[in-house]
C-alpha cells in the first residue's frame, strides 16, 4: 500500500533504561479510545504508489501533539526528531525517520480537502458517547471571534479582503475585529465540544445556532442573542426544554419574570465560554493560522478534537479515582 512500516524493535530501544521517554499522561490518551476506526477513516489519505508514506494515523497523531503543545511545523518536525515520548506517542522507533513540515503540512491539508478532520471528530465524540461520557442534560451554544491570518484590508478596498476573502468584519462593543467566528455546542456538566462549526466573523451568531442543537439533549442554553418565538417553539416540539436568555425590546419590555429567568440562565449558559477560554489561553488560538474556511474549519476539528481527548482522559481519570475510593 506504498506505507512504511515504523515502531519496529531496535537494539537501541533494548538499550533505553526502563522508562525512558515515558509520558503518563500520552501513554493513557492512546488507551482512551479504539485508534483502528480512526486509521480506517485516514485509509484514502494513504499513498497507494511511489515512494512509501508515513502511516496516516501517526501523522494525525503528531497533529494532536501539535495542538497540545503548541507547536508550528518546524517546531513539530524538531520535537519529533528529539523527543522520546512523541516518538512513542505518534508510533515511531528510535531507527524510524520522522516526517518533516512539508510533510505535516500536507497531510494537514488534504485532512482539510477531504473533510476528514470533522468526520475524525465525530467518531471520538461516537466513542466518549459510548463510554458514557457525554451527559446530554444539556447543551451550552454559543460563539468567540478568532482574528484572521492576514492583515485587514485598508478602507480604500472596502470589506472584503483579497487575501483572505473568506474573512469578515463585526464589531464587538466598541472595536472592530477582522476574521472569523467559531460556533460551538459544549455538553453541560462534561464540558465536552459536541459540535463545532467555523463562518466568518460577519455571520450573525443565531444563524448557525439550530445546526448546533444536537436533538438527544434534555435542555438547550443560549444567550439572548438568540431568542426567537421560532426557535424556542422548535425547541418544545423536540421536546428540549428551552435555556434561551430573553431579550427585552424598546416597545416591549422584559417582564419580572423574564428578568428572574435570565438571571438564574445566566450562570448556565455562560459555561460556554470555558470552551473559548481553553481555545484562546491553552491552545493559543486567539488568531488562525491559516486563510480560508476550509483549512481554518479543519484546524477548528483538529483543536476540538484534542481538547476531548484531553477532557475525557480527566473525566475517566476522575472516574476511576471515585471507584478507588472506599466506602
């Protein structure tokens, strides 16, 4: 299948004191979930002639070390070549070559072409369901502005810029921001990322909004930037009880009531913005790295994906601490 074959025993390795390049925390992601789906899904991306590839589900591996650690390509290529615990992580022997950032970032890319990084989301998010990890009482939705890779264009060029086209503008209070718009869906009380989609900035936030309700959750929280009567009447016909903050209007007025309501939703649904804060501060995407929607949507799944790795691992962790613990 033009693959190269890594992780095979070296008189090197044998070498190694006990431990060596041992990471606690990677060794227990990779017994999180079933990989073979996730190779079975990365299989057209393996090359079927010419020179032999490296294995796609080591270079999506390497990805998710990416997002963990922060890492560009060159930065990736250099922490695979000296780091023992990558290399065990992602598959590599200690004799195996590691890929270099032209490599990673073509293998990025074709993820991105062929919707690969959404559909590899989906199937660790059917896995954390299956283990029961995702509780389903209910989903926070809301939305973050990520500035764009490129410069915003001068006024003399309008809105549009012809380096990112993609991009839009809005305003967030007082400034304007260029760029784009994550919209997220995050299981309440498992702050898990149910589902996520990537517009641009100028896309109001309810326009993606019923995509998001996932229809298994009992309840659905949203900010008053989405009341709707159609919305909320959706919502009882599913059968979800409706979480949506209510907004007042110059010719009508909340009433007591809907100011008591927004109150009590208020803590509620602003657990949402865990989410953003965990994207922005720890995985250090406060600005894309790449143009467009397509390549910025498949790094949006990528970070998504990550982020539930690293949350399951902790909610299983927590789990197993609670049997442990005695009576």
């Amino acid at each position: 299948m033009g693959q190269r074959r890594i992780g095979q025993a070296s008189l090197a390795e044998a070498l190694l004191p006990a431990g060596a390049g041992s990471n606690r925390w990677l060794d227990r992601i990779l017994g999180l979930i079933d990989w073979s789906s996730m190779e079975r899904l990365l299989a057209p991306l393996r090359a079927p002639t010419g020179r032999p590839g490296y294995p796609p589900l080591a270079l999506f591996r390497a990805l998710l070390l990416a997002q963990w650690y922060q890492l560009s390509d060159p930065g990736l290529e250099e922490a695979l070549a000296d780091r023992l615990s990558f290399r065990r992580f992602c598959g590599f022997g200690l004799d195996d070559g590691t890929p270099d950032e032209t490599t990673l970032c073509w293998f990025r890319a074709a993820l991105a072409e062929r919707g690969l990084a959404e559909a590899l989301f989906a199937e660790l998010n059917r896995q954390l369901d299956a283990k029961g990890l995702v509780l389903k009482a209910g989903t926070l939705i809301g939305a973050t502005l990520v500035e764009a890779a490129v410069v915003r264009p001068p006024r003399s060029e309008g809105e549009v810029s012809t380096k990112d086209p993609e991009a839009g503008f809005t305003r967030r209070g007082q400034r304007s921001i260029f760029g784009f718009k994550a919209h997220v869906a995050v299981d309440l009380g498992s702050d898990l990322i149910r589902d996520a989609v990537l517009t641009g900035a100028d896309v109001g936030d309810s326009l993606a909004a019923d995509g998001l309700v996932q229809g298994d959750e009992a309840a659905v929280f949203m900010d008053k930037a989405y009341d709707s009567a159609a919305r909320r009447e959706t919502l009882a016909e599913a059968g979800i009880v409706d979480g949506i903050m209510h907004r007042g209007h110059a010719r009508r007025p909340l009433t007591a009531w809907q100011r008591w309501m927004n109150t009590a939703l208020a803590p509620i649904r602003g657990q949402v913005e865990r989410a953003f804060g965990t994207l922005k501060r720890s995985y250090g995407w406060r600005r894309v790295r790449y143009r467009g929607l397509i390549r910025n949507g498949a790094h949006l799944h990528l970070l998504c994906t990550a982020m539930n790795l690293r949350r399951a691992e902790r909610l299983i962790a927590r789990r197993e601490r609670c049997v442990q613990r005695p009576a």
